[in-house]
C-alpha cells in the first residue's frame, strides 16, 4: 500500500496502530478488509462495512467474518476463494503484506454467477433437447416414437410419464415408464374427462397450455405401477403437423418437489418435438399402409399351373429401392365357356412409380378386355384407343399369349405389339423365334400386327422377356449388351425345365451379366407344358402356323 497522509475519512482504523491509508484504497469499489497476522481487523473500507456491517477495527475476524477467517490453505498461507453469505455471492483474493498482515478484497459476484448458472442451465437444456430431437427422429415408428417420449421424459424432466394418443372408440394406446423401471405399453379404454385438461390436449384444437392437476383427483390409472406418492402432475399437449399428436402426463413424486417455471418451459419445447416426431411416424404409417394397398394391385401376380399348363414370372425393378416400374406380366384364366388362358407380358416407356401408375391402367384395361382375349387384334385396337385418348404422351409393347391344353400338348396363339418375339425352346434344345410381329401401342392411331400358332410338347417352353434382358450392359467390361444371342445360348441350356426353374435361370445369368451397373426394368414370363407319367412323349417339331 502507498504511504500518504493519514485519513479517517472513509477507512476505519485501529485507534492505537495509526496507520496511514491510501484514500484511493479507502473509496474502491470493491469491499477491502486488512487483517493482522494475529486475526484482528485492522481496517476496512466503506464498501466492506456496507457489505459486512460488523467490520470493526479490532474485532477478531473469526467474529466479523468466520467463512473468511478459516480461508486458508494447507500451510495457514490465505488462499482464493469463494462462498455465499447472506444470500451474496462472495470471491475473495488475498494480498499478503510484509508485516504478515493480509488485505482481503471481497468481490460480489452474486450477478455473475446467476448469470454463469443460468448459461448452464440453458446449455444443458439445449443439449436435451438436442439429443431428444436425434432420438425421436431416429425411427419413423409410432410406438417406438412413444417408448423414446417417456423414456426421454423420465431421464430428464420427472419421475414418471404416460404418454398418450388420440383414441379410437374409446380405446387409447398409452406407453408409461418410471425412473430406473422398464417401459410399459397398455391399450386402455377410458373417459379422458377423468383427468382435467387431458380431452383438451388430446384434441389439438384449439391449442391448450400445460394444466395442473391435483393428485387428489387423478384416477388411477394415470400413476404407474410402482410410482409411490404423486407429488405433482402437469399434462401438457403434444402437437403434430397440423393434427393433434397426443398428450403427455408428467408425474413427480412428493419428496422431488413441483416444476419449475423453466423446468416448465423445457417440458413444453420437448412435448412440442415429441408431438411432431409422434405425428410424422403416425403420417409415414398411414402413407405406408395406402401405398401397400396401392402396390398390391400394381405388383406381378404369383404364378402357378392354370388349366393344365405351367407359367411362372419374374421381374426386377431398374431401382433396387423400388418394387414396382413400367415392366408386368399377368396370367387370366379363361372366361366361363372359354378354354384359352391369356398371358400378358408389356413394357411401358419409363421407369419408377409414373411408369408404374400406367402400367397400372393398363393392367387394368386389359383385364377390362378379356371378354375380347381370343381376337388379339381387336383387344389390341381398343386397348391403343384408351392410350391415345389418355392425356399421358406414353406408350406400351405388348405380347399376348392365348395358351390352351391339347391333349398332352399345349396350343399357343401368340401376338406381338413393338414388343421382342418370344423364343420357344424346344424338348431337343432348339429355340426357335415367334414369327410375330407389330406396332407400338398408344403411339399411333392405327395399329398393325399379325398372330402365330405353336403348340408346345410335353417340356417345351414359351419364353417371354422384355428388352430390359437383352439391353442390359455388363460383362467383362461392363459395356457389352447381355443381347439376344446370350439368351438365346442360355434359352437352349434349359430346355426340357420347369417354367420356374427356366425363368430363375434367365434372371440369374442376366443379373450376373449386370453386376452392379445401372439397368432398365426386367421381365420374364415363361409357359410350359408340363411333363407327367400320364403324358406321352410327343416330338418337338413345333411347326408354327402363321396368320395374318
């Protein structure tokens, strides 16, 4: 300390010690206590007598000051520290002087660390709800939506939580979970008027503020199994996309103590997260559940022997991720009075679900023709009429295939629209190509195409594919077309198979040839007549009649 003047103007002194104080020092700011090496209080400043009123020269500190009397270290040196006292926040710094006197400086700092908590308080919260929101996104699953909802709840926000749905005739799925004890998932039938402000929340609309509730009139099937004491009970809403996502009940038992305001305000940003994740999963579940209904009806149909003959398909999408695209088969028995069954093997211009929508219609479409199935042509005309008054700019390759048993033989009048003949492979490994040909469909408004007759030997098979196998790019180098020569060679090595062993076999090779490059959309359909002990051997001379 600098020596000037004696003062007693603003620093209190020992009558007897006359020291001299620096006035600078006298009117700090900040509270200044110097102590002798004995523990008597020398002197202090104004701003240490307003902050310790006792403060007075010759007093011990262990009276004046007791938390700052015992603020030393290991070795009795005084150290740094700090401490609450009357409600303040105090850090005091010692400055050692060579009389072995020590001045303390006392710094409010009460501000500062109410100031430093609530920054931890929000990082904290912010870091909740951060990692709640990594959660709840992580599954687009309603129920385990709920799971991760009171689970979360119980983690950081109560000692118990319920979280609901909007009900169904009176039946509610309700998940509940409890501190350290396991979730719990319960279909429950109740009156959500039992609980104040539960029917609210759980409508949505208009939206509803956090409501507590008193224990005493909570029915008991809000309280999980095992909870104990309810001390307190806030339902707070949970809010989806536009629609109500459900509530959540939070419980906290009787020795924790209610919520506090931002405890409050954390639960309602949470529930707010929680109901749109709850929402969105709800959504995907009801979009997931049309489109399989949807894809259904636009899926390939599973084949099996029809009226004595044996069909059997295969198909696989340009995108792996899809299940649908603008290839299709189909297999129609007969009408009643008609012994002709009729495969339809067509490929759309396009890949993915708008090739797939029309692939739909004109699925549809055909099935809507079959009264028409044993005049090609005709079916064709009508067909290429829908497609060109359609708005759709598209267009469709077809082969129809009208199949009928004939003794152990199987008679197969095949029609060809801009689609690639089919190959018929013989019982001796000959292949022979369908001499059919004609124009798109849906391009023009006339079409052209001509039907060829075969009959088909016990083992003969009627392969039809779409350009998605011959066009497909692999091999060695992965530019070279799986071409019709391949399928031809591959056509002959399955000759005398089931038409299911002859279908996986064409698939196979081509998604060798493939590999991992890009493709169109591919499609197999084969018909065979099947071998039996009861069927005699008949030769595979196959001669075809063509008519126009």
């Amino acid at each position: 300390m600098t020596e000037l003047e004696p003062t007693t103007g603003d620093a209190t002194v020992l009558p007897d010690a006359s020291p001299t104080v620096d006035r600078r020092w006298a009117d700090a700011p900040c509270a200044a206590l110097t102590v002798d090496a004995d523990g008597t209080v020398r002197q202090a400043n104004a701003a240490a007598r307003a902050l310790l009123p006792r403060a007075r020269p010759g007093d011990p500190l262990s009276r004046v000051a007791p938390w700052l009397a015992t603020a030393g270290g290991a070795d009795g040196v005084p150290t740094a520290f700090s401490d609450v006292v009357d409600g303040r926040a105090l850090e005091a710094q010692p400055v050692r002087h060579e009389d072995g006197s020590v001045t303390w400086w006392l710094i409010d700092i009460t501000d500062v660390r109410s100031i430093r908590d609530e920054l931890h308080l929000e990082q904290a919260r912010a870091a909740f709800l951060s990692e709640a929101s990594a959660a709840l996104l992580g599954s687009l699953n309603l129920g385990r939506c709920m799971e991760v909802t009171a689970q979360l709840a119980v983690s950081r926000l109560a000692d118990g939580a319920l979280v609901m749905t909007p009900g169904t005739r009176g039946q509610f799925q309700v998940v509940d979970a409890v501190t350290d004890g396991p979730v719990r998932h319960r279909a429950l039938r109740i009156d959500p008027d039992e609980v104040p402000g539960l029917a609210e929340a759980l409508q949505g609309f208009p939206p509803v503020p956090s409501r507590w509730i008193d224990p005493a009139v909570a029915p008991a099937w809000v309280t999980p199994d095992g909870f104990g004491e309810v001390g307190s009970i806030v339902v707070t809403p949970l809010p989806g996309h536009g629609i109500p996502a459900g509530a959540i009940v939070l419980l906290r038992r009787a020795d924790t103590g209610p919520f506090s305001e931002g405890e409050e305000a954390t639960a309602r940003e949470f529930a707010a997260r929680s109901g749109l994740a709850m929402s969105a999963a709800r959504m995907f579940a009801q979009q997931a559940s049309i489109t399989e209904t949807l894809m259904r009806d636009l899926l390939p149909p599973s084949l099996q022997h029809v009226s004595g003959v044996e069909f059997a398909g295969g198909y696989r999408p340009a995108q792996d991720s899809e299940r649908v695209g603008g290839d299709f088969y189909d297999v129609h028995p007969g009408a009643e009075g008609s012994d002709e069954t009729l495969a339809v093997l067509g490929d759309v211009c396009g890949k993915g679900l708008e090739a797939a929508v029309l692939t739909g219609k004109i699925r549809s479409a055909v099935h809507a023709l079959l009264p028409m199935a044993d005049d090609h042509l005709r079916l064709l005309h009508l067909l290429n009429n829908a497609l060109l008054s359609d708005d759709h700019a598209r267009f469709v390759t077809l082969v129809l295939a009208s199949v009928s048993r004939s003794g152990a033989d199987v008679r197969v009048r095949i029609t060809c629209a801009g689609h690639p003949p089919p190959l018929i492979i013989r019982a001796d490994g000959r292949v022979e190509e369908a001499a059919t040909l004609g124009t798109l469909i849906g391009a023009l408004p006339e079409i052209h195409a001509s039907t060829w007759e075969t009959r088909l030997g016990p083992g003969e098979t009627c392969l039809m594919f779409t350009d998605g196998i011959t066009e497909a790019q692999g091999g060695p180098l992965g530019r070279d077309q799986f071409g019709e020569e391949r399928l031809r060679r591959a056509a002959a090595e399955c000759a005398g198979m089931p038409a299911e062993a002859v279908v996986e076999r064409v698939q196979m090779l081509a998604t060798e040839w493939v590999g991992r490059n890009s493709h169109d959309d591919m499609a197999v359909l084969a018909v065979t007549a099947p071998r039996g002990r009861h069927l005699t051997a008949v030769g595979g001379s196959g001669r075809g009649r063509y008519t126009a």
